[in-house]
C-alpha cells in the first residue's frame, strides 16, 4: 500500500473520519455537563477524560506522521491527493476536546496525560517510527508487516511514556 493509496483512501471516507474527529470533543462536552465543573477530578470521569484525549491525540499525530512521510517521499502538502480537510477537522477536533476536558479537570489529575504536548509528542515520534520500520521493510514479527508496524508505534510511544514519566519524578 502506498502513500497515495492511504490518502485516497482518507480522501474517499473524509465525510466519516470527519463525524469522528467531531463527535470525540462532542462527547467530551455532553459529559461535563453531566457533572459539576469540579467533580471531574474524580474516578469514573477521569478515565473517560483521558481516553477521548487520547483518542484525538492519536487521530492527529497519525494524520501528521502520515504528512511528514510524504513529504519525506518527496510529495509537497499542497498536492492535490493530499486530505488537508481531514487533517484540519483532526486539528480542530483535538483542539476541542483539550478545550472541553481543561474546563472541569486539570491535565495534572489525569495521570496518563499531564502535558498534552508531550502527548502529541509521544505519538507523533512512535507514528513517525512505525513509518521509518514501514519504510525499511524491517519485518520483526512475523505476518504481514502492518503488524509490525502497529507494534513498533505501540512499543515506542510505551517506551518514550516510560522515560518521560520516570524523567518528570526525578525533577
């Protein structure tokens, strides 16, 4: 599968990547008004808050990954194959939701985010690893090499939390 192929594919279903990337910070927003601004610090919320971001975060740095390996190809994001509406609906979307889950809870409550820009950090470098192992051609398990791919992006984003976690305690 190619790079153009991935973004005819996006192209093709912008309409249902777009209802997702607006229905994440639309949850996030019906769920605060569940509860009182203050009371999403507490157990049930906190887990839900820190999946969506999670959720969009992951939908963002694929989508810029997947922008900086084709422009690592040679391709230029003004093409015309290039999904820019996709990638402004994820942006807009993500926005969204760290705006709505800031409103009732501190990101310093919510344990696996703390810093949503070393989030977005995290998955950008482990969707920009899983490309450069796609790229290569490494195959470290075996199967078809998507599987390694999404292992290689799930093990460094893993391994780069861990170091970031360990990094913040000894501050």
């Amino acid at each position: 599968m190619t790079i153009e192929s991935v973004f005819a594919v996006l192209t093709e279903y912008r309409r249902v990547l777009g209802i997702t990337c607006i229905v994440i910070p639309a949850i996030a927003f019906v769920i605060s008004w569940m509860h009182g601004v203050y009371q999403g610090r507490e157990t049930p919320w906190r887990q839900i808050y820190a999946l969506l971001v999670h959720l969009s975060t992951l939908i963002v740095a694929a989508l810029l990954a997947l922008g900086v390996f084709y422009v690592y190809q040679g391709g230029s994001p003004l093409d015309p194959g290039v999904p820019r509406f996709v990638g402004i609906v994820a942006l807009v979307g993500w926005l969204l939701t760290l705006l709505f889950v800031k409103r009732v809870v501190d990101f310093e409550n919510i344990r696996s985010i703390r810093s949503p820009i070393l989030l977005i950090i995290s998955w950008l470098v482990a969707w920009t690893a899983g490309f450069v192992v796609y790229l290569f051609e490494f195959v470290l398990i075996p199967g078809p090499e998507y599987v390694t791919v999404l292992a290689a992006i799930v093990l460094v984003f893993l391994v780069l939390r861990t170091i970031l976690r360990v990094f913040a305690r000894e501050r």
